[in-house]
C-alpha cells in the first residue's frame, strides 16, 4: 500500500522495527489515550440530543398530631394519624434545539474528535519517519566505523613502512612522529564512530519503545533508493497530510463554535414531564388508577449578563480567526517542506555523482602509483596517501547516501505517503490502530 512507504527500502528488519513503534512508544500511546477521551466527550456531545429520562423510587411514612381538635373518643389523649406513601416516577426532560446550540455543539465535538484521530495518524507517520531516519543512521554509523578501521590499518602499514625506510636510511626519524600522529588521530575517530553507533542503536530502542540497552544487530548495508521522484506531483498529494487534516478539522469546530455561541443568545425552550404511580400500598403501584403525571414547558431567554454571551460570540470568532491562520500557516509549510525536499535530493545527487567521480581518479592515480613503485620508480607514500583519500572519499559518500534516504523520508512525510495520486496514504483512519479506526468511524 501507498501507506508504508518505508516499505520501498525492502528492508524486512525496518518494517518490523516500525509496526513495534507503531505499538510500544509511550508518546504514541499518550496521543492514542486523548483521541479515546475526544471520541467519548463527542458522544456525551451528541447525547444532548435525545431526551433525559430519569426514574425515582419514593417512600414515605409519617405520623401526624391534631393538637386542639375535641374529636370523640380522644378524650385526655392526642389524636393521632399515621400516613404512609409510595411512589414511582418517571422524568423526562427534552430540549427543543430550536436555535441550532445543541447541534453546533455536536458537530464541533466532532470535529474536535476527527482533529485528534489526524493527530494520532500525524503521530505515527512522523515515529514512522524518525524510525526510518535512526536505523539507517545505524546503518552508516557501522560502515563509518569500519572504514575508520580501514583507515587505521593503513596508518599502521605507513608507519612500519617508514620505520623500514629510516632504518635503511632513506628518511630522517622525525617522519615516524609525523605517520604516528596521524595513526593516533584516526585511532580517535574510530572511537567517535563507536560512539556514533551506540547513540544510534539506543535511539532506535527508544523510539520503539525498548530499553536503550544498546543491543539492537544492526543491517551492514545502506539501501538504495529504488524509485525516483516521478514528475508533476500533483499538489491534491498533500490534502493527505494527517497534520493539514487535524487543522483543517480544527477549523470546522471552531465554525460550529461560533453557530453555538451565537444560538446561546437566543432562549432556549424545554420540556419537562413525569409519569409514574403514588399510592398508600406497595400493592397497588400497578393500579393504574392510582396514576399521577405533569407536564412543563420552559422558556428562558437571557436578559443581562453583563455582556459576558456577547464576548463569547466574538471570543468564538476570533477562535476561528486564528485556525484559519493555523491551517494557512501549515498549508504553506507543507509545500515549503515539499520544494525543499525536491530541491535539497537534487543537490544532494550531484555532490553524489561529484564524488564518485573524484574516488574514480583516485583509484587510477593509485593503481599508477603502485605500477611505478613496483618497477622502482615510485613512492610507497603516494599510494598509502592516495588509499587514504579513497576511504575518506567513500566515508563522505556514506554520509550523502544516508542523506539521501533522509530526504527521500522528509518527501514523504510532506507528501503524506508515497507517490500515488489515488491512495489515501494520510488518511486519519487509514494510519489509526484498527480498534480505534473503527470506533472513530461508528
């Protein structure tokens, strides 16, 4: 699918790495736990709808006194009177969303909730692409590392060469300071490579959510990339963006917010009835006989409130200002991310080529060296020299390509996916979990 597009690297080890991101980094859970929240107060929202229905069970015994009336019989005594009662009622309360309040309030918890369900899908596209990004940087960290090792061995050859020629006479000692110099610095820089890969190797436990133990084997091998960019990407890519849906979907609510805020200044009408049964017997609770109701109608409308419903109209409107500032704003930066992804692989690809082209003519000018040395006429120096250049060039070479798969990744994170036109690459239930791709789609 158009969807995994870390999937073009064909590197098994990655997919897996990236479906356990997807399920045990605790920022993901954190985002995944506040779309849950969202989609429960988008239902408590709806629920506002329907009428309320309430039952009350009542009992209630009391004795009451007649002081100072002369009835008969109760001469000396106080009449006495005992009084039982018992009910069942049922309430039901209903709002006549006349105005639109309830309803606005509904759609823009809904949105809220759709923008929560881009943010969880924005979320794990972007851990998928950081994902990416570390491995393949433990990836070059390796290959550093052995080319650093190279590059010592090499050392180490010049050194005992130059011993051999101050020995016979042929240089003066302090040359052997000067190769020894350089054999500890690029001892050195195998101790950074070192360094560099243990970095990377506990940065890519930690985003998958393991112990940075620093135990992850690691692939010794960058990938190519095995397509290039097609031409005329068609700009509608970029509505799949998760990050421009969760604000486009931020500016919907906050639409529905001022529809709320304004129906909040007109009065809202409600109904209120009860049904149920009162009588002195428990037995007799189903006589129908015994049947009590009532029926209200509620009309309020606000008179004065100091303006205070006022300013949450305009509150509300300048809300919905700032979101369309928001989505501008992001709709901006996605083709700013877009052109300089293009622009940076362009640039990228010629330093490559430059590069390979200078380890070219190195490797002649080595292979000349070591055909005049072995005929007599040359210096084991210049071909060492030249050995040199040739790792140092491809430890250049290394970094460009890892660059290269880095901007390849940023491409499609501003694409929101691959290449496909018709692929709904960063649609929000398309990138969710699918316990929660359903729940946010019922």
């Amino acid at each position: 699918m158009d969807i995994h597009w870390w999937k073009q690297f064909q590197d098994p080890q990655l997919d897996a790495l990236i479906e356990e991101t997807f399920s045990n980094n605790p920022q993901l859970r954190a985002v995944a736990a506040r779309l849950e929240t969202a989609l429960i107060e988008a239902r408590i929202a709806g629920a506002e709808r329907m009428p309320a229905l309430g039952l009350a069970i009542n009992g209630r015994r009391q004795r009451q006194n007649f002081i100072g009336l002369p009835l008969p019989g109760f001469e000396g005594r106080v009449p006495q009177a005992t009084f039982t009662n018992l009910g069942v009622g049922l309430d039901i309360h209903w709002e006549a969303d006349v105005w639109g309040r309830i309803r606005s309030g509904e759609i823009r918890a809904g949105a809220l909730a759709s923008a929560n369900s881009a943010d969880l899908a924005a979320a794990r596209h972007s851990l998928a692409g950081q994902t990416a990004k570390a491995w393949f940087a433990c990836s070059e960290a390796s290959l550093q590392m052995a080319l650093a090792r190279e590059i010592v061995a090499s050392y180490k050859t010049t050194s005992q060469w130059v011993r051999n020629r101050i020995e016979a006479g042929l240089l003066p000692a302090l040359e052997i300071n000067l190769v020894l110099s350089d054999l500890s610095a690029a001892e050195s820089v195998v101790d950074l490579r070192r360094e560099q890969l243990e970095r990377s190797i506990r940065q890519v436990e930690l985003l998958v959510g393991r112990y940075p133990e620093g135990e992850l084997r690691v692939r010794e091998n960058l990938p190519g990339i095995s397509s290039a960019v097609p031409a005329g990407i068609p700009s509608q890519l970029l509505t799949r963006r998760p990050d421009l849906i969760a604000a486009q979907r931020r500016l919907l609510a906050s639409d529905a917010g001022i529809v709320q805020a304004r129906a909040a200044l007109h009065p809202r009408l409600s109904l209120t009835t009860t049904g149920g049964m009162a009588t002195e017997s428990l037995l007799s609770l189903v006589n129908g006989e015994y049947a009590v109701w009532g029926l209200l109608g509620n009309l309020v409308q606000p008179l004065f409130e100091g303006g205070r419903r006022r300013r949450e109209v305009e509150i509300a409107q300048g809300r919905s200002l700032e979101a369309l500032e928001t989505y501008t704003g992001a709709v901006l930066q996605a083709f700013g991310e877009v052109e300089t992804a293009l622009s940076v692989e362009s640039l990228l690809r010629d330093r490559l080529r430059k590069l390979e082209a200078s380890i070219a003519e190195d490797r002649v000018v080595r292979d000349q060296a070591r055909l005049r040395y072995r005929h007599g006429k040359g210096d084991m120096l210049l071909v060492l020299q030249t050995d040199r250049r040739i790792l140092n060039t491809k430890s250049q070479i290394l970094t460009l390509q890892r660059l290269l798969l880095d901007t390849r990744i940023d491409l499609h994170l501003a694409l929101g996916g691959g290449f496909d036109p018709s692929a709904p690459a960063g649609s929000p239930e398309a990138l969710l979990p699918p316990t929660l791709a359903e729940e946010h789609l019922n």
